[in-house]
C-alpha cells in the first residue's frame, strides 16, 4: 500500500484516497494476496539484516554509553550506535527492498522474485540494486536515531527498572516506529522513485535513461508533486511502521531475556 501511494503519477485504476480504500480496491481488482506480494524476498533478506542490525547496536550502545556517560544510558550512544547499525542493516536489505517494490507496483511486467533480479541486472547492472542505497542511508540514519532515542527515552519512563516487560516493549516499540516514520517520510518518497524508476513520472518530464542521485530525486519529486509530493502515503508508511517496530522490539528483548536468563542459570 505504501509502495502504491508513493507513485507521483499512478496509473488511473491506482489512484486512492486513503489506506482503506487502496486496501479494498487492490484486494476487489487485483485479488487477496496481491497485498503479499513481495513478501519472500522480504523475509529472506530480514534475517541476516535484523541479525546484523541488533547485534552491531548492542556492542556499539555498550561501549559507547560507557565512553559518554559512566554507568549511565546515554541517548547520544544510543543515537550513534543505531545509526551505525543501519549501515549493515540496509547493506543487505537496499537489494531486497528494490526488487519488493518493483513487485508492488501496479501492472508490474515482473512475476517473481528470480524473473525481477535477472530483468533488472540484464538492463540495469547490479548497480540499480544499489541505486537507492545513499537516500537508504540518509533516511535511515535520522529514522533509527529518532526511533532507538524514543525508544530508549519511553523505557526510562515506563519501565524504569529495564526489566522484560512486554507491555512496555510494545507501546515504546509503536511510537517511537511512528515518530521516526513521520519524520522521514519525504525520503522514503525519494527512495522508492530511486527503486522503481516510474516510467510514467520520468517520461513526463522527459527524462531519458534512469534516475539516480539524491538531489535529481528531490528535484524530480518536487517538480511533479510540489511540497505535499514529499509526504504521499505518509499515513500507510505510520500504519506500517507502527507494528512492525512494537513486534520487532517485542520479540527481540524476549529472547534478549530468555538467553541471558538461561546462560545465567547455566553458570549457576
């Protein structure tokens, strides 16, 4: 839906008026799992992402809180440490989110995962895999400085004790994903013009080849849609966002808690 609502010049039977109507008319004209669509290659780059991701902050978050404040939670160690997390985390997703958005888009010529890959590094080069790999960064790093900052800032309120509280993972989880997603919502408009390469939008402006740089995205985003071009489909990307970040974070100090409860009854 996202994807959807982010095209500066969709296609007529595409255009929507809000998250529920994209949803209904997608399910009623394209069929029920035309939502799902992209999915696989979603799940397959998430792993090793996430993996990476969490890892890297944890380390840097510890010995950077150490350096800044003794002892103490540091929000600045917080910042740096996830947005030096991202760098991996979008190394390994920027290929995969190119090719799921090139699926979601309306009347896609591409039918699998595989099919897109090959179309794409046949007409492309493996560079389109990375085209948007700089406005990736930039819109990630202010979104997971915004989103561990939050994070970090609700636990020390609701659950001051930094115990496993699930409750508290979850609503800390929700609003910081929606605050970082609000704030960083006109580069993702940016970066999935980059992914895409909308012939409709570029062939209007009478741009030959294929769109790349952060600048000419801004440029070409403004051109077509003005200033409220830079925040179309703002409410799905929250909707998206919301979730995703209060399940991710849920999930991960659970198992945060089992392991170092079991590595802690296993020493004793």
């Amino acid at each position: 839906l996202q994807t959807r609502m982010q095209s500066l010049q969709p296609d007529p039977k595409a255009q929507y008026r809000s998250v529920y109507e994209a949803l209904k008319k997608m399910v009623l004209t394209e069929g029920l799992w035309r939502p799902l669509r992209g999915i696989n290659v979603t799940v397959l780059g998430a792993g090793p992402a996430h993996a990476m991701y969490f890892a890297c902050y944890e380390k840097m978050k510890k010995s950077l809180s150490d350096l800044f404040q003794q002892g103490g939670n540091s929000h600045l160690a917080n910042g740096i440490a996830g947005s030096v997390a991202t760098l991996l985390h979008d190394a390994v997703m920027n290929p995969a989110e190119v090719v799921k958005q090139r699926l979601q888009m309306f009347n896609s010529p591409y039918t699998s995962v595989l099919g897109c890959v090959r179309a794409v590094r046949s007409t492309e080069g493996w560079a389109a895999f990375y085209r948007s790999y700089s406005t990736q960064l930039t819109m990630n790093v202010p979104f997971q400085a915004i989103h561990f900052i939050t994070y970090e800032l609700l636990q020390e309120h609701l659950n001051p004790r930094r115990d496993y509280n699930p409750r508290s993972h979850i609503v800390a989880g929700a609003v910081a994903g929606a605050a970082a997603a609000a704030a960083t919502t006109p580069l993702d408009v940016c970066k999935t013009l980059l992914n895409t390469q909308e012939n409709t939008a570029l062939s209007s402006l009478n741009i030959r080849g294929h769109l790349s740089g952060m600048a000419n995205a801004f440029s070409t985003v403004y051109r077509l849609g003005g200033l409220p071009g830079f925040f179309k489909g703002v409410q799905a990307r929250v909707i998206y966002q919301m979730p995703s970040t209060a399940i991710a974070w849920s999930v991960y100090e659970f198992f945060k808690y089992f392991l170092t409860k079991h590595t802690l009854e296993r020493r004793t």
